[in-house]
C-alpha cells in the first residue's frame, strides 16, 4: 500500500480548484479523496506527526488577549 499526504497549510479545497495547478488537481480527479474534520483547538501538524490531540502535547492556537497586556490566550 501506498500512501501521500499532502498538506496545504492555510489551504482548502477551493483554492486548489481555483488555481493553475495541474499536477495536483490531475491526483485529485484520480486518486481518492478524504475530507479532513477540522479541530480548530488542535495544531494540526503537530496532532498530524503526533498521533496525539494539543490536550496532550500542549500545542493550541493563540491569539492577543486584547485586554491592555501583551499575554496571549489560547483560542
């Protein structure tokens, strides 16, 4: 069995269709296809080596808190 991952960061599936980039939308029409669940608290790329969620290995998205300080919350 053969597998490819491929991995788009910030990407989704309409500006794949939307540009010119026919090696990658050739796969797409031949090969099968899974959408990805998006779990907006989870680093995915990290989650994606990992195996394992950011409640284990404490990597979440952050964002300004927006309260005067410069900490930062995870969102």
């Amino acid at each position: 069995m053969k597998l490819l991952v491929i991995g788009l960061d910030g990407m989704d599936r309409r500006l794949v269709d939307h540009f010119d980039m026919p090696f990658l939308q050739g796969l797409l029409k031949r090969l099968a296809v899974l959408p990805v669940k998006e779990d907006l608290w989870s680093r995915g790329w990290t989650k994606m080596l990992s195996g394992a969620p950011g409640t284990v290995t404490g990597a979440f998205y952050e964002q300004p808190a927006l309260d005067g300080t410069p900490r930062f919350t995870q969102s």
